[in-house]
C-alpha cells in the first residue's frame, strides 16, 4: 500500500529485502534445524545439477528443478534494502528461523 501512496516511490523500482544476507547454505541449514533434521548437506557439482534439470524438465511436467532455477542460484539473489528503509520507513528483521530470538 505505501508503494502506492507514498510519492518517494513513484517511478521506484525498491527493492524489498531483509536484515541478514545469508547464503542458500545457511538458509537450508536453519530450516533443516527448524524441521529437526539432521542430516547432513549433499553438494552436488552445478555442471551436474545443470544436466539433471535439463533432463528433468524435459520428461517431467513439473520438475523439481529447472535449468532457469539453478542460472537464479548461480547469480545470487541479495539486494540494496537502504531504499527501502528510506522511502518506506521499514526495519527490516533479521532472518529468525522457527522463533529464535532476534538479537
């Protein structure tokens, strides 16, 4: 709604992001911790993963993977949230898991 009443972000393009840059690894890792699994990790090649998904979204109709998703992955995907801030007025929080405490 503030990006539609609020005149700073008129013709802004804002990106939206929250108070932790953290990698896919971290990411699955406090999941993983949320769910209670602990299992460990398995890191397959990207060249591999790339011809597995090529192969997938091309025998299946809803693949678990596509080649456009991993080209996502290998770019990274954090942003500039100091515009966001500005125009909006936004805190953003910390990524907390399944309720961890924020420090």
């Amino acid at each position: 709604m503030r990006a539609l009443t609020t005149e700073a972000a008129t013709n802004q393009t804002v990106e939206l992001g929250g108070a932790d840059e953290l990698s896919l690894n971290e990411v699955l890792a406090e999941i993983a911790r949320c769910a209670g699994v602990k299992k460990p990790a398995v890191h397959i090649p990207l060249p591999l993963m790339f011809a597995g998904a090529a192969v997938a979204q091309t025998v299946l109709s809803s693949p678990p993977v596509t080649v456009d998703q991993l080209r996502m992955l290998r770019e990274g995907s954090t942003c500039d949230i100091q515009p966001m801030v500005r125009i909006f007025g936004i805190t953003p929080r910390g990524f907390q898991g399944c309720g961890r405490a924020q420090a």
